[in-house]
C-alpha cells in the first residue's frame, strides 16, 4: 500500500450493507489504492449511473473483477459491469438504485478525490 494518507471514513456506507464494521476500513482502503493506482477518468451518466475509465493492463481487470465481486456480495444494491470496448480501453459502471444515489455520490467523490492526490 502506498504511503499516502488513507482516509477510512465510512460514515457514508448504508445500514444495508453486511461487510462487518472492523472490515470496513479495510475495504475503503482497497478501494482507495484500486481507484488511485488505475482510474484515469470518471463520467457520471446519471445520478444512478457512474462510469470509471480505468488503465487497461489484464491485472487491473482481474483486481476490478475481484474488489467488485466481494463489494456486491456485502452491498447488494450495487450493480458492476466491467467491459473492455477495445484492447486498449476497460471501464466499470457502477449503478445504484435511486435510495442509494448517496452512496454512489461518497463513491464517484473517493474515486476521483483519491486519484487527484496520486
């Protein structure tokens, strides 16, 4: 992990997720580095629709997959969708329901706040 201050407030996250509260800190920071090592560019399609241009290398892929999987099984609300338009390019829409445009609010924010102090 980078050497870079790590904020962990979760303050944002729902009562509906079901990630256990000591893990919380540590899945905010994986999704910290994941957002500062690889997002190039984010574009907010709608209020419940959040794209993230992400670096294109096979890991990131892979890294977005895994983080994605394991954030949907704990906030079930979330939708993902990863796709690879070209062989240079790989995106992830994130999408919410309307109760949860918070959510994706705090998200887009850590996402492009996170990848600035880079």
């Amino acid at each position: 992990m980078s050497d870079q201050h790590v904020t962990t407030d979760d303050s944002w996250v729902p009562d509906t997720c079901t990630l256990p509260t000591a893990e919380r800190p540590l899945r905010l920071a994986e999704f910290d580095q994941f957002f500062r090592d690889t997002v190039r560019g984010a574009d907010r399609l709608s209020a419940q629709h959040l794209r993230l241009q992400l670096d294109s290398a096979e890991q990131v892929e892979e890294t977005a997959r895994d983080l994605t999987a394991r954030e949907s099984s704990c906030c079930s609300f979330f939708t993902f969708d990863i796709a690879r338009p070209d062989l240079n390019s790989l995106t992830l829409d994130v999408r919410v329901p309307a109760a949860h445009v918070d959510v994706l609010d705090a998200l887009a924010e850590r996402a492009t706040s996170v990848r600035v102090r880079r």
